[in-house]
C-alpha cells in the first residue's frame, strides 16, 4: 500500500505543478499582461489546464484509489483525507469531457479581457456574446456533473462541496428576515453618520504604505507572499510559500484599498498557514470558498472594522494623512467606514448591506443557468433586483452588471460563499471569543498574534482535509451553518453605532 501511495502522491504532485503554472499566467493575465496578449495566454491556459485534467481524469490514477479505499488510515491523517479528497475531485473531473475543458479554459481566459474593456467603456454589448457563451458551458459542465434536485446544485458544489441551494436559502432567508427591516430601521430612525472624512483627496503612495504595514502586522509573511494592484482585487496561491494578493486604490475613496487588502489578506494568510505536510497536494488551500470567505470578511470586518482596531491604528492614519484626518476624531472615523449606505459596487458595501447584494447575483445565476433569463436581458433583470432589494437603479453598466470579475471567468456558483463566509466569520469568531475573551483587547494594544494563532489551529492547518460542516462542527459543535451569530452581532453593532 505504500507504494500505490506514493505513486498516487507523485502523479497528483504533477496535476498540483501544472495547475500552479496556470495560476502563474492567470495571475500575470490580471497583473501585467498587457491586453494584446489575450489570445495567446488563453491557449497557453488551455493547453495546460487540458494536460492538468488529462493526467488527473488518467484510469491509472482511479484504479490507485480504489486500491487504497481500504487501506485503514485514520479518518483524520494526511493520508486518509488525501485519497477522500481526491476521490471527490477525481469522480468530479472524470465526468468532464477533454474538449469542455479545453473550450472553457480557452473562453474564459478571453471572457476577462473583454470584460476588462467593456467594464471600462460601460458597453454590456460587448461582453454579451462571450458571456452568452461562458453561460452555455457552465450549463455543459453542470450536465456534465449531474445533480438531483436543480441544476444549481452541481455549479455549487465545486465551490461548497455537498452544500445544496436549499441549504443557502435557509441561510439566505434567515438573514434577509432581519437585513431588511434593520436597514429599514437605519434609515428612519438611526442618527446620521457623516462619511465626508474618508471622500477626500488621499495620495496613493500614503494608502498602498498604510495598508502594507497593516498588512505584515496582522501576519503575512512578505517573504512568501506579496501584493499588487489590479482592476479587481484577488488572492491566488502557487505554494503556501508564495501567496499573491491584489488591491485597487482610488485618491477620493479611503475604504477601497485598506479594506481590499484586509480582505485578499484573510485569504492568504489562510494559504500560509496550511500545514507543511500537505505542500504540493490536493489538500493544500481552503475547505471551501466559504470557509475561504469567512477569513477575509472576518480581518476585513470584524477585525478592521470594529473599534478596538482603530482605537490602536487612528494615530498612525493621522501621521499619514495629517491634513485630511488632524481634525477628524476617531469617533467620527470609525462611525464613518460603518455608515450604512445602499449603493451601486458591491466590494465597498457595508456589513449591513453587502449581503443583499449577493442575493441579487444568487438568484440572477439560477435565473441564468436554467434558461429563465436570457444574457441579453440581464442588465434590465440586474437594475430591476438593485431596485427591489436596495432601492436603486444603475446609472450605467460599470456600476451594475459589469461591475465583478466572476462571470467573466466562468465563476458561476460562486457568489453565495461570499454570504455563507460572512455568516461563518461570526460563528467561529464566537468561539474565538469565549475561547479567548479578551480578544478586543489585545487588537486595542495592535496584538493580532492570538487571533491568528487560534485560526492556525483550528482552520487554516487542515486545508482541504475536512469538509465546510465537518470544520463547523469541530470548532463550535454546531453541525451546520447558523445565522445568528451574524445576526446578534450586526444588531449589537449597528443599534450602537446609528444610536437607536
């Protein structure tokens, strides 16, 4: 059994090394390609994503596995978990024709350049027919995978294995339940909240240094791992000892490049912190995207958002931006990066809001993948569910359904992680804190170490080896995902901060 274990071990090592080559070039793609070379990296991607899923799809690598069914490891070692975790992967990838993935890689690859064009003329026009396209091979592969109650389903499940829609739309109305009338009750009874300190002129170079310093003192290693800027801030990992985060920065709006490097953050210091001994397999990176999303929404929110993190960084904002902030006290500050506000983008929404804006992409996939809604009407459907759920109406496409990167990389599935992670960051953040009580006040003293430590163990050590409930049950003991340690703690939060 050792040796089928190594030779298994050796051919996967060989799908890892070829899928971190792709992850190179898309990360070159978004980084510094310059836009000419769009076709070409879309055949290089294709070229390599085929020959990843030619050796991994390989008979010789199912008939390894199931030799090694039944070999007895302990459901929790490195070696047990490695043959689950790839039998999930490879019964997936082996019902995926050679020409589908070869067809998706290709067009996806150019969907995100065209897209980066039309995002920028404000031209839905010219981003239909691909994305017509990127729609009808999602359809292909979700066929392809099977599923038993809806479509959705098999599309979710690369993102959420075993996670049903029925599933998120339990999580869904249990937030939508109490979102809706306290945004309601916000905007009519709460006291204003001024956000006029964070819309003004902040150079550059004072913001990309503020948040790099923010950034190594939380706990990324800049020795395994660095940051850029792009036009939609996003992390991909190569090996745990080289980790890459984007950010985007505008000179008028402060929120947009601290907190998108607070967010891509939480998501690499999940990657670093993988156990050494799953480097180079299936089993390095998150459980699941929602896992993955409860990381960043947790540094990017309830870390860098609340009071005690600014109680220990205003002072040093103030030294960087002495002529917008001197005057502005942290008070003010803090009530102003929380304001609840509707609006267009959803990466800069609020902790209140954010959630209604992944409703509105939730159900408008559904509507999309079972031929309910036509691409070409999707601009309409998108400013008709930006009415209903947040009372506004897009002045143009790069504020509506242009504004995300997803669908142009055929990333459809994807968007109800972004909820479930925001749910999941509280409800291990409760545990954190009856584990650790005083939490706040180490953040108020700028100690992050014991935050980290704490997810080291608990999460980011076992990568992929446990499944989303598997971890939630480990850590809480709850034994699926609940709404309401989000919940109590956007009410305590909001009802202090608008004073009613």
């Amino acid at each position: 059994m050792e040796d089928k274990l190594n030779t298994l071990k050796s051919k996967l090592k060989q799908v890892h090394d070829i899928n971190a080559a792709s992850a190179v070039l898309g990360w070159d793609q978004q980084v510094n390609m310059p836009p000419g070379g769009a076709a070409a990296r879309a055949e290089q991607l294709a070229t390599l994503n085929k020959l990843a899923h030619e050796i991994f799809a390989d008979d010789a690598i199912g008939l390894l596995l199931e030799d090694l069914a039944g070999a007895g490891f302990d459901y929790d070692s490195d070696e047990a978990s490695l043959i689950r975790v790839a039998r999930r992967d490879y019964d997936l990838a082996r019902k995926l024709p050679p020409e589908l993935v070869v067809d998706m890689s290709r067009t996806f690859s150019l969907g995100q350049q065209i897209w980066t064009k039309a995002r920028a003329d404000k031209d839905f026009a010219q981003f239909e027919n691909v994305l017509t396209k990127i729609i009808d091979l999602n359809i292909q592969k979700a066929e392809a995978y099977g599923y038993e109650d809806c479509i959705y389903d098999a599309l979710l499940n690369e993102y959420e294995p075993d996670m049903k829609t029925a599933e998120v739309n339990r999580v869904f109305g249990e937030l939508r339940a109490t979102l809706a009338p306290l945004v309601q009750a916000i905007a009519s009874a709460g006291e204003p909240v001024d956000d006029s300190c964070l819309k003004q002129d902040f150079d550059e170079q004072a913001q990309w240094d503020f948040g790099m310093q923010v950034l190594k003192d939380i706990g990324f290693d800049l020795e395994r791992g660095r940051q850029d800027k792009s036009v939609h801030p996003f992390t991909t990992s190569f090996s745990m000892n080289d980790v890459r985060i984007t950010t985007r920065i505008y000179k008028d709006m402060f929120n947009t490049a601290l907190f998108g490097t607070l967010h891509e953050g939480g998501h690499a210091l999940y990657e670093q912190n993988v156990s050494s001994t799953l480097e180079g397999t299936l089993l390095a990176g998150g459980a699941s995207l929602g896992v993955h999303e409860s990381q960043s929404r947790l540094w990017e929110n309830v870390l860098g958002r609340s009071r005690p993190f600014w109680d220990f960084y205003y002072a040093r904002l103030q030294d960087h931006f002495p002529a917008q902030l001197s005057s502005v006290s942290v008070d003010t500050f803090y009530r102003a990066i929380n304001r609840v506000e509707r609006s267009f983008i959803r990466v800069e929404a609020d902790e209140v809001t954010y959630n209604l804006h992944i409703f509105l992409r939730f159900e408008l996939e559904q509507a999309l993948v079972e031929q309910r809604l036509k691409v070409r009407d999707l601009p309409a459907a998108w400013n008709a569910k930006m009415e209903e759920l947040l009372g506004l109406t897009p002045p143009d496409n790069a504020l509506g359904v242009l504004q995300d990167i997803h669908w142009s990389i055929g990333v459809i599935g994807y968007f109800p992680t972004y909820s479930l992670g925001t749910v999941l960051s509280l409800q291990f953040y409760q545990q954190l804190l009856d584990d650790v009580p005083d939490l706040p006040e180490q953040f108020a003293r700028g100690e992050f170490g014991a935050l980290l430590d704490w997810f080291k163990e608990k999460i980011h050590r076992h990568g992929r080896k446990y499944t989303a409930n598997e971890l939630v049950e480990r850590v809480t003991g709850a034994t699926r995902i609940e709404a309401e340690p989000y919940l109590a703690y956007i009410r305590q939060k909001f009802s202090e901060i608008y004073r009613f």
